[in-house]
C-alpha cells in the first residue's frame, strides 16, 4: 500500500505539516518541576520526529504554578524563563521536518493537591538543589494518605460539583476571580509559545480535565455567566481562545483538542454530560471563534476506558465521532481512536473520517512507525496491544520523578543510547531457551547489541502464555506482541528455532558465551489442598486454549486476578454457572482499574458470584470446601468444576546443570525468574541481557 494520503502535506491554518501523522499528548513524566524540557524529554519526542511524525504534541504542559499542576514533571509555561529552553525543544523538532504543538492544560478537580500553593517555592530550591526532589518523592505516599483524608488544599473546579475517583479529595468552585486570573495565565503561556518558537498551541478541551469541565453540566453548576446555559457553559473556553487570536495574532496556529461526548451512556447514565450533537455545536462555534483545528476525542475520568481503551476495543471504534465533527467544521479534524497500522490510518483517511491521523500510544510503543510505513516496512511496526502499562506504570512512576513505560518498547527515557544500540557484542554466541516474550525480546536485543543469537523454542510457534491469554474474548490483539517480536527479532538478525529445544549437554557442547533462560512458568497447584489433582480440576489456560470444554456447569474460579475475570467470561459465554473465590478481601488485587472494569461490564450481565476474603481449602466430587478467611467459618458449595487461575511460578529449567557444565554466565528472566505481566517479561529481559557484558 503506497499511504498516498497519509504521506501527503496539510495546513493547520498557516502551518503546513508535512504528512497527516500527529502523535497526540500522553503524559510520561519525563520532565521536573520547573517544566523545562529536560535532556531526557527531548530526546525522546526527537526520535519521534526522527521517526517521521509530522506534528509533535508533548505531554500537558501547565499554565500556571500555584494551582494548575498535575504532575511535578510535567511541562511549564507559566513563566518567562521557560521561554529560551522551549526554544531550543523546539528546534530539535524541526531539524527532522517536523512541527511542535504545546498543549496548554490545567487539570481542575483531577489536579494534584499537594502542589496547590507549594510548587513555585519547590521550583527555585529544586532548580539549585535536584536532589531535593528526592526528598518530595519519599513524602509522596505520606501525601496521598493526608489526601485521601482530606487534609490538603481544595483544587479548581468550575464549581462545588462531586470529586473525581481519580483526582483530588476537596475542590471548590472557582471565583470570578479565579476565572479572570486563570484566562490570562492560558494567554500569557501561548504568547510564550509563540515566542519560544511553538509552531502551534492546543488548548486541553477534553478527557475532564478542566476547560471540558466547564463545558459540561456534570461539573460546571454555576448560576453566572459562566454557567448554566450552552452559552455561559462555553463562555471560559471562548474567552481564552479569543484573547490567544488577540494577542498571538490570528495567523497563529490554535487547536483545540475537544471531548465531543461525554459518553456517559455507555455506563447507563444517558442523563449526564452532554452528547455528541453537543459537541457539533461547540466545534462550530470554535470554528467561528477562529480555531484552526479540532482534535477530537470523547470522555473523561468518569468512563475512563471511552478515552484510554485496553485491548478489547476494536480498531478505530470511535471514528463516527470524528466523521461527524469533520462534517460539521471546515477546519481540518485530528482524531485518535485505536489507529494502530498505516493500512487502518490510510483508509480511515479515504473514508473522509478525519484530516489527521493522531495516536500517543502507537508512537509510544514504536518511535519509528511512520517512517516504516513510508520505506515500505509496515510489517516491521510494533503495534499498540493496549495493554495500558503505560497509563499504570505513569500513575505509579510520576510519583517517584520516574517516567511511565511501555510493555513492549523498553527503550523510553533512554532514546540516545537505544538508537542506534551500540554493537559491542562482537559476534559472541549466546542461546535462548524459550519463545515467549521474554525471550523473544531478549533475543532481539541481543542481535541488535551485535551477539550471534539462537533461540529454541520446544512448541511448534512462539508465544508461551500470551497463547492462552490471546486466546480469551477480545484478547486476540495481544497477540500482536509475539507476532511483532518474532519479526523484530529476524530483522536484527537473531535465528530462531521453533519445535526444538536443547539438554544442557547440547547447550554445553555449543560452547557458547551466555544463555539465557526464558523458560516460562507453570499455573500453580497448591500441593496442600485435598483433591487439587482430581479430575475435574483444570487451569486457566486449559479452558482458554480450549483444551478442555466446559459448558451448562457449576465452575469455581479460584482467583480473580486479570487471567480469573478473563476465564469467568469465556466460562459465562459458555452457559456456565460460575463463582469466583478470592483470598484478598478485594477483587483483583493489584490489577490496574481500567482492565478489571473493562472485564465486569462484560460479566456483570450473567450474574456471577464473587467471594473475596475467601479460600479454597478442598476439592471433592461434585463439591469444594471454603473458608473464609477473617473468621475461620467454612462450609461447602456445588461444583462440577475447579478451575485454578492463582498465577504461575518458575517452570523447572537447567540452569544449575549448565553451571555444573561449565557455563558460566546463564541468567533467568521473564516468569523463568518471577511471574508477572508481558511488560515484566520484556522489562526483565531486557534489562538482564543489556548487562551482558
């Protein structure tokens, strides 16, 4: 496919972008306090633009110190000194052809309340002590517990509307005041843009953050001329984008990036928010207030995976919403919306659903996909899985002044010694037993260190446990991991071996450098409860491989980690009648939210019965014997089925024999060394073969 479409200019008002590629805002905490674009952030939005995208749009990047931060690492333009460092980010930009966009945002009532008041004095000590912000990292957690008790400031909010799950614990509604002050802060932060050398400003309209918050009636219950009518709804919005057209000059370049449905009907609250016939009004009449663009998106915190989707959600679901915005403006339309390939893009692009193709995430997890596509090496694109180890690992890592991470790119916030990688591994034989990710990814980064690498994998086709998990409903695009790392390792030159594997003696006997062991691990089948081994109990993977067939029956589930909740559906969609056991008192302990809830909206419906705080003890015929954990008490329950999701643990490997053998460096990694997810997998791997001197 030639991708005439994708790889053809466009304007954005007086801004010409050389194709119709943008990678769309994600925060990845790669930044410090002051907001200055740090060393480590601009390497790795250049290798983007080395990589062909044709318009950057960073991270959020605040407008004001006091009380408009959402992260101490995000990007700043509050103040003039940010002016000369944003200039030089944005030449890095544009010696690769490519545009930059900030993306100005104030959180609101999903703000960080420990930065209210706090951060512009934080600012200049960290600037002449960074090892300060170690300090505030350690106090992190001690923070969230006074937040969770509402001992911390309030944040803005359009008004005394409900606290987000996801945000702050106290707000209050913003003054006229405030208001007044905070629309000069968004026009003050673009005039620095224009200074600094920004091709463009987008203005953060979407995903509940806080201009969207004022246009919806969920959160913006004003009496004023701020709120209430459609009119008084837009007015904050409207009021910074004409003071921006005012004073930055109409020629230039302002997007909008625009929550166009609130999409509460999807969680069966037709009632709230507003709807997309909404959101055609209030594109139309950012178009007439001069607005060059409208990048359209839906939701917000409140139906989170509507705007940030895990796995299940099919490619380009939500591209009628940008269809009918492109229908409604004459500007041009920029949408993300699960774009995964250059074929999906191109076509999407025909169908006249929208002008630019926008993503974070594909560009995430690959720095180089446009630039693949244009060589003609779409099959080299490492896809998207949706997996949201970016979102978690952020939430998690911002905390720390850690950035977020990708499953399957371990690369991000090291872009300068990753491209190229430096091949020092002289052609040294090293051996890779197993074929899942861990040691594909293993493999592949081997080769591009420039070893001599062999992988053997004793099943007829890569995968390991991504196989079963693949194979579980909607699951089927994780299994665009292993298919993209069997192709990443072939390019790099590594031999793969697949319906093979080697004793520790043949290994031994190849005499090679290093080998490392991906061996896998095995579902745990805890040897201490009576009847584990009977016939009718079976694993996870059993029943998602459809190794065995259970349907019309009474199933226990123990455990409801993610592998839990993904066979109870596949067990409801089979007639079953199931009930989940779980020690912890919660359901899913440690799963991120977005993929628990993503998995009860689809097995709510058939009523399956969960038992947290509740164990296993015995399997009998027909019956199992529970007790709970707080209390002691124990009782039986009909079932014609156990089925074990309690995880994995180390597969049995030959790593001592191999040492016995005289190998010396043999190293674990992935769920050979400690169970976990595919991003632990290529993590582990990775940074266990990089080590490999």
């Amino acid at each position: 496919m030639s991708y005439e479409l994708l790889f053809s200019p466009m304007n954005i008002g007086t801004m010409t972008v050389k194709n119709r590629i943008v990678m769309a805002a994600a925060e990845f905490s790669l930044g410090e306090p002051s907001g200055k674009p740090t060393e480590r952030l601009m390497d790795y939005y250049e290798e983007r633009a080395k990589g062909g995208v044709g318009l950057i749009i960073p991270g959020i990047c605040r407008v004001n110190d006091m009380a408009g931060a959402a992260t101490y690492t995000q990007l700043s333009m509050s103040r003039d000194a940010n002016i000369e460092p944003m200039r030089e980010f944005a030449s890095r930009i544009h010696r690769h052809g490519a545009k930059l966009a900030i993306q100005l945002h104030h959180a609101g009532r999903q703000g960080l309340a420990s930065s209210i008041n706090s951060l512009p004095f934080v600012i200049p000590v960290a600037e002449r002590f960074p090892g300060v912000m170690k300090a505030v990292y350690k106090c992190t957690p001690a923070l969230l517990a006074l937040e969770q008790k509402k001992i911390c400031f309030s944040v803005q909010a359009p008004s005394a509307c409900a606290v987000q799950p996801h945000g702050a614990a106290r707000l209050h509604g913003m003054s006229r005041r405030e208001i007044r002050k905070l629309i000069e802060d968004f026009v003050r932060a673009a005039e620095r843009c224009k200074k600094a050398g920004v091709d463009a400003v987008e203005l953060h309209a979407g995903h509940g953050y806080l201009l969207q918050q004022f246009l919806s009636p969920v959160t913006n219950l004003r009496t004023d001329e701020y709120g209430g009518s459609f009119e008084n709804r837009l007015r904050f919005l409207s009021e910074i984008v004409t003071g921006i057209k005012e004073r930055c000059g109409r020629d230039y370049p302002l997007i909008v990036r625009l929550t166009v449905d609130e999409m509460y009907a999807r969680i069966g609250k037709p009632q709230m928010g507003y709807d997309l016939e909404t959101g055609k009004k209030i594109a139309k009449r950012l178009e007439a207030l001069g607005v060059d663009a409208i990048n359209v998106t839906s939701a917000g915190y409140d139906v989170y995976n509507c705007w940030l989707e895990p796995t299940t959600f099919e490619p380009g679901w939500r591209k009628h919403l940008a269809k009918a915005i492109k229908e409604t403006v004459s500007v041009p339309v920029i949408a993300a919306g699960v774009i995964r390939t250059p074929d999906q893009a191109e076509r999407q692009l025909e169908e006249g659903c929208q002008d630019f193709i926008a993503s974070a995430r594909t560009f995430i997890c690959d720095p180089h996909w446009a630039k693949k596509a244009m060589e003609g090496h779409p099959e080299q694109i490492r896809r998207c899985i949706g997996c949201l180890n970016c979102i978690r690992s952020f939430m998690t890592n911002a905390g720390r002044g850690e950035p977020g991470e990708c499953a399957l790119n371990t690369t991000i916030g090291r872009e300068r010694a990753s491209y190229p990688m430096t091949r020092d591994g002289r052609g040294r034989k090293i051996i890779v037993l197993g074929g899942g990710p861990a040691g594909l990814k293993a493999a592949e980064t081997l080769a591009l260190r420039g070893f001599a690498v062999d992988l053997y994998e004793k099943s007829d086709a890569p995968g390991g446990q991504v196989t079963a998990a693949a194979a579980g409903s909607l699951k089927e695009r994780l299994a665009w991991a292993v298919e993209d790392l069997v192709t990443a390792c072939r390019t790099a030159g590594a031999t793969l071996h697949f319906g093979r594997t080697l004793s520790a003696e043949e290994i031994a006997a190849e005499d090679p450098y290093a080998v490392v062991l991906a061996t896998g691990g095995i579902p745990v089948r805890p040897a201490s409860i009576p009847g584990i081994d009977g016939s009718q109990v079976v694993t996870a993977a059993d029943v998602l491989l459809g190794n065995v067939a259970i349907e019309n029956s009474d199933v226990i589930v123990a455990g409801s980690g993610l592998t839990g909740l993904e066979v109870t559906e596949t067990l409801n969609d089979r007639g079953n009648r199931v009930t989940v056991v779980e020690m912890a008192d919660e359901i899913a302990p440690g799963a991120w939210f977005q993929l628990v809830e993503d998995e009860m909206e689809r097995i709510r419906p058939f009523g399956t019965k969960f038992m947290p705080g509740t164990k296993l003890i015995a399997v009998r015929p027909g019956r199992v014997r529970l007790e709970k954990v707080r209390s002691g008490r124990t009782g039986e329950k009909k079932a014609d089925f156990v089925v074990l999701a309690l995880g994995t643990r180390p597969a049995p490997n030959e790593e001592q024999r191999l040492r016995e053998l005289g190998v010396e460096r043999v190293f674990a990694v992935g769920d050979a060394k400690r169970s976990g997810t595919i991003a632990d997998a290529c993590h582990s791997a990775y940074d266990t073969v990089m080590a490999i001197q």
